[in-house]
C-alpha cells in the first residue's frame, strides 16, 4: 500500500461542516456556495446532510487550501452572528 507522503505527495484535509441549533439552513447554503464554490442544489443537499447527521464534508484540499477555507467561512458565520464551526480531518 502506498500512502499519500510515501508517494511525495502532501496529505488532503477534509474541510468538516458541523451542525448547530442557530445558523440559518438558508445561510449554511449560501457559504457553500461562496466559498466551497458548489452548486446551489449540491449545496443544498450538502446542508440536508450537515443537518441530518451533524457534519459533513465540504470539500477537501491541501491543508493551507482547506485552513483558509474553514477560517473564511467561519469569520463570514461571525460577521452574521452564527456560531457555525468548521474543522478540518485528515483524508
């Protein structure tokens, strides 16, 4: 088997979405589409998700890509008065 480093290639981080009881669905959808650049009904059905099983994954990059997208998002949540958390996990 032959893992990411091995192969000299820099591990992906996946970008987690976490569900709360105060951001808007209407918001989460939107930010997906802003800053994850996805279309509006995978971003709808991306919320569905994050929702229905308390995260999920908005995408993955490399770790500055996938850093900077959760602090982007998460200071667009603040700026509209969400508390909505974003994490990164290895892939």
């Amino acid at each position: 088997v032959v893992t990411v480093e091995k192969a000299g290639l820099p591990p992906r981080y996946k970008v987690l979405v976490h569900n709360d009881d105060f951001t808007t669905k209407i918001f989460v959808i939107e930010l997906l589409v802003a800053v994850f650049h996805k279309p509006l009904d995978a971003a709808a059905t991306l919320m569905w998700q994050i929702h229905h099983h308390g995260h999920a994954i908005a995408g993955v990059y490399p770790f500055e890509i996938a850093e900077t997208k959760a602090k982007h998002a998460m200071a667009l949540a603040r700026a509209n008065e969400f508390p909505l958390k974003l994490t990164l996990e290895i892939e």
